[in-house]
C-alpha cells in the first residue's frame, strides 16, 4: 500500500471532528476530509460556532480548515478521493426489534459500509472507529465484498477511539496508546502499517499497539466496561459510607494510593452519564447471553444497574430532605451536561433527576453553561423519559446564570462539576434563597463547612454532614 494522502471520515460528531482535526493537525501534507449526511452539522463545522463543545478544538479547527481540513457534505467525492476512511457515525442502541435496549443499532455502520462498496472506484482501507459490537468489523468486510466492484479491493481495520468529551484534545494528541486490529494476512498487515504511518506523525511507536481484529473491537468495550465499574464501585461504597460514617473521599484516597489499584475514576458521583459507558456494557452483556455466557453478563449488568441506584438514591434523597415534598417548590439544578467541559448530554444523571423532581411536583430550574435550552426540553421531553412532556413545558425554566436561577429556589442541587460552581458567591445566593436553604452536592465540589457557616443544610455523596 502506498502512502496515504487523503483520508476521508464518514461522520462529522464527537468522535470523527476532533479526531480527524488532530490528524490534519499532525499530518500536514495529508488532505483530510470529513463528511456527514447532515447539511446542519457541516454548516456549523463551517462556521465560527462548532458544532460541539470541547477546549481546545476551535484553536485546532482553525489552523487547519481550508488548509488540509475540509468538511464536506459531498460525502462521494470524499469516497472517491480517500484512500483510507473512517467510519464514525453513530452507533446508538437498538429502540426496536431483536436486542432492543440493548444491542447496538449498526444501521448507520452499515449504511456507510453500502456507500462506500456504491462509490469505490479503487482499493480503501476501510478503519471502524465506532464503538460497535465485537465481529462489527467482520459485517462492514461482509458488506464491501458482497458489493465489490471488479478490480476494487478493501481491507477493514479496527481502530477504537479512546479521547473522553471534555479533555479530547489532549487524549488525541497524548494518547496513552493507540490500537489498531487488522487481518492477519500480508494485506491485512500493510494496511495496519499503512494507518500506523499516520499516528506516527506524533504517536511514539511503542504506544501504537496491533491485534487481531475481534481483541481490537473486546478491548474497547473493556476499557469502558471497567472504568464504568470503578465508578460503580465507588458509587457502592458511598452508600456504605453514608450509613455508617465514613467518608467516601477518604476511602477512595486510601484506596487509590495502593498504586496497584491507581487513583483515577474513583470519584464518587451522582452516576455516571455520556454515550459510552451504558451502551458499550449493554452491548457487552448481550454479546454475553448471545453467546450463552450468561454469568459474564450478570456480572457487568450489575455495573448499569449500581449506576441506576445511585442516580435514584441520590433524586430520593433530595425529596426526602425536602420534608418528603418538593410539590410547588423551586428547586435549582446546576449543570446538565454529563459532565464538565463538554455540552454533551447524552445519558447525563441530570435527565434522570430532573424529570425525578418534575414527576413529584417539583418547579425546576436549570442552568448550565454549555447546553442550549432546546437541548435541554429536548431530552426532558423525549418519550423514553416522559409520558407528559406538557409537564415538562410548564414546570421547567431554563435560565442564562447561576444567580438567578438560584433566587427564589428551596434547594440547589448540583449535577454536573462545573469549576464556576466553585467559584459562585453562596453568600449572596444564600440570601435570595427561601429558609431553610438546602445544597444537594451530587459531585462533592463544594466547600461544605463554608456554605453550613452560611446556614445552608448540606448533603452530598458518600458522606454524612
Ligand atoms: C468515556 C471514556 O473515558 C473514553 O475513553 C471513551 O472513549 C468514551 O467514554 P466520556 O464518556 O467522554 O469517555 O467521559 P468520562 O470522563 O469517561 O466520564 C464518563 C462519566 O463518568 C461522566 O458522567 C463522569 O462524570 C463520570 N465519572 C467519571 C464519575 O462519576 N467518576 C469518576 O471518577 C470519573
Ligand atoms: P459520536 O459521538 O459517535 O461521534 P455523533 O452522533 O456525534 O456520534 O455523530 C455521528 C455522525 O454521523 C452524525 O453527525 C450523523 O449525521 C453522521 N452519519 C450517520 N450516518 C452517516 C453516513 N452514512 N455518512 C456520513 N455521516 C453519517
């Protein structure tokens, strides 16, 4: 395979627009092109307002747009033109059918796999960079030979993308590894190769890692599988802690400095939140029972189902609190993204909450710095969520700054840690707030001694106060 100039991505989202930035970034002689479906989306790629959220990207996006970074709606061209592509559409759960709930819905996967096999005039690699199920590689493989053209040949790596919203800059540019799986044939091989050349550009080789396909696609659902149960682990023991008396933040410090263990993702949290987590275990647990392996999807099913306990503990807690009735009463929930950095909303706790608090009567108001007010109505209205999105409409106010939509409240409850949620002046909140004023900490950021000298009533996580 000869070098590659010209890399094409079928997706324009959180996973294909920064990574495919980073790669123009470090690879200045290749010409890199990314295309979607949606004229919307590659208008605001287009644009001085990008369609995602993330620091870093704008700086990125602006080196080298127009330079060797197109975004583009002419998605066969882009075809044409590449000889390498990547896929990085999305990959949402199954809502109908056979897995519903569960399976990942490779229609769009698929859907890219047919445009190429129609498009292809000459050899593609063709790089899976969708979080997808183990063997998805082998359907794409299935899909562009069935359809292959005379004198067209494909080879399909696996090449799972690791960066996390909100710091995806950084883990693009410092990756901890790199992992590309490929056929064990000498095509195979040179395609493995011809990818590896552009990580090159700025990966040390060591760090760039290759295996056989399906260990490509497994480490990928693992990796977020056993970080979502660090989480869920430590979400666990907060509930002991708060029976007890100890303090999750120490238990996770004493735990954490075991360096076998490491200290990362061990922050006791209202639950975890964002695209991967859930749906790549889903995924993982139907892959178990489809393969009759139904202890090994037990055993991960109880990760998603510590994650739904806490979010619920954490809502019943609040109402609780509340003298057991938030009925007519304003409460103020700070932050919607799923977590900080990032306007994601995707599975955020937040959901979970808010519509918690509506369903018991509650007026809620939310503030968040990054996620627009549709985005908002948008996922509190979603049929998944609620039956009476009329309720929703008229018991939830958006606002455009913490201290306002904090005036007048009973209770501000904090999901998402925000560092200007640190930084707010509680004194003054505190005095526009009706008596007694209650905090709920659902990420543990704030100073609870200060805000108890205020006069505040403080819960949080893991802890009693
Ligand atoms: C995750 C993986 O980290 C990334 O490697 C993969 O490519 C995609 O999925 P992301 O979902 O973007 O990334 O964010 P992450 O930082 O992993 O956080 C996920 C959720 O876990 C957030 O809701 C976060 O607030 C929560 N979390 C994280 C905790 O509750 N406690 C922690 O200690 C860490
Ligand atoms: P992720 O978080 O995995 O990046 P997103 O939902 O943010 O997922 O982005 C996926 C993008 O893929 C969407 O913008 C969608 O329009 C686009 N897409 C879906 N199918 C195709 C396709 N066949 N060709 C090009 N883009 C596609």
């Amino acid at each position: 395979m000869a070098k590659i100039t010209n890399i094409c991505c079928l997706g324009a989202g959180y996973v294909g627009g920064p990574t495919c930035s980073v790669i123009a970034l470090k690879c200045p002689e290749v010409k890199v092109t990314v295309a979607d479906l949606s004229k919307e989306r590659i208008a605001q790629w287009n644009s001085d307002k990008l369609p995602i959220y993330e620091p870093g990207l704008d700086k990125v996006v602006k080196t080298c747009r127009g330079r060797n970074l197109f975004f583009s709606t002419d998605i066969t061209k882009a075809i044409l033109e590449a000889e390498l592509i990547f896929i990085s559409v999305n990959t949402p759960t199954k809502i109908v059918g056979n897995g519903k709930g569960r399976a990942a819905d490779l229609k769009y996967v698929e859907g890219a796999a047919r445009l190429i096999a129609n498009t292809a005039q000459n050899d593609k690699i063709v790089v899976e960079k969708s979080t997808v199920p183990v063997k998805a590689a082998e359907s794409i493989a299935n899909i562009l030979k069935a359809n292959q053209k005379p004198g067209v040949s494909y080879q399909v790596l696996s090449n799972p993308e690791f960066l996390a919203e909100g710091t995806a800059i950084d883990d693009l540019l410092n990756a901890d590894r790199v992992l590309i799986g490929g056929e064990e044939s000498s095509e195979g091989r040179k395609a493995i190769e011809a990818l590896c050349s552009i990580y090159d550009h700025w990966i040390p080789r060591e760090n760039i890692i290759t295996t056989n396909t399906w260990s490509s696609e497994l480490s990928k659902l693992a990796a977020n599988a056993f970080l979502a149960q660090r989480i869920s682990s430590i979400n666990s023991l907060s509930a002991v802690c708060e029976a007890t008396g100890a303090d999750v933040s120490e238990v996770a410090r004493a735990v954490g400095l075991d360096s076998r263990i490491g200290s990362k993702f061990l922050q006791a949290s209202v639950g975890f939140g964002g695209s991967c987590f859930q749906k790549d275990i889903l995924n993982l647990v139907y892959i178990c029972e489809c393969l009759n392996l139904l202890e090994v999807a037990a055993y991960w099913q109880q990760v998603i189902d510590m994650n739904e306990y806490q979010k619920s503990r954490f809502s019943i807690k609040i109402v609780e609190a509340l003298f057991n009735t938030v009925s007519g009463k304003n409460i103020c929930i700070l932050g919607f993204a799923f977590k900080k950095n990032t306007g994601d909303t995707r599975e955020s706790p937040s959901i979970f909450i808010a519509n918690t608090l509506i369903q018991e009567g509650g007026s809620i108001r939310i503030y968040d710095p990054k996620v627009e007010e549709d985005q908002i109505f948008e996922d509190l209205t979603h049929p998944s969520i609620t039956h009476s999105p009329e309720l929703v409409r008229k018991n939830v106010t958006v606002y455009q700054d913490a201290y306002s939509a904090c005036e007048g409240c009973h209770a501000i409850v904090v999901c998402t840690e925000w560092d200007e949620f640190t930084n707010l002046d509680y004194d003054q909140i505190y005095q526009k707030m009706m008596k007694p004023a209650y905090i709920f900490d659902g990420r543990k950021i704030l100073n609870h001694q200060q805000l108890m000298s205020i006069g505040f009533h403080v819960q949080t996580i893991g802890k009693r106060i």
